[in-house]
C-alpha cells in the first residue's frame, strides 16, 4: 500500500527539512519519498496533513509499569511493544511497584 502525506511538518533536529511543511511517501509501512516539493507521479492514495507533525519518535514521560510485583497485568515487554506501536521511542517508567 502506497501513502502519500502532504504539507506535513517535519520535526527532526539537524535535518535539513526540519521544521518545514513536505511530502512524506510511505510503502508497505516505511518512508520511501521525503520531498520539499510535490512528487510528480505518486500511485496510491494521498491525504492533507496541514497542521500535522512528524519526528523521529516520541518519550512517554509517565510510562506505567506493573513490574515487578504485578506481571498479571503487565510485562516489561508488553509495555516496551505497546510503547513502539504507539510511536514511543524512549520510556520513562513511573517507581510506583512492588
């Protein structure tokens, strides 16, 4: 599946589009185009993305961990795999356990 995201600010330090609007192609779930200008071809579908922002990743500041002491709910692992599909990159986990 091909996506295309228009006018969609890219927020990455030190990249040369950072904070600027541009065209982000994603194939099969990965970015296969980053553009400043509009892509002449593009097959798929195509969506506005005024006043939307990308980066490279987000850190959740209050991650809430039911381990140890109460796995039954929660893992390590499910949070770390919840957290990444989410767009969570980084973790800060609360010291509210047993």
């Amino acid at each position: 599946m091909k996506i295309l995201l228009k006018n969609i600010k890219l927020l990455a330090q030190g990249h040369p589009f950072n904070g600027k609007k541009v065209f982000i192609g994603m194939e099969n779930g990965r970015i296969s185009l980053l553009s400043e200008a509009a892509p002449t071809a593009f097959s798929g579908e195509s969506y506005e993305a005024e006043g939307l922002s990308c980066s490279l990743g987000w850190m959740d500041m209050q991650a809430a961990l039911c381990e140890p002491g109460y796995e039954h709910r929660e893992t390590i692992e499910q949070l770390c795999e919840a957290a990444a599909a989410g767009g969570f990159t980084d973790v800060a986990v609360q010291p509210n356990t047993h």
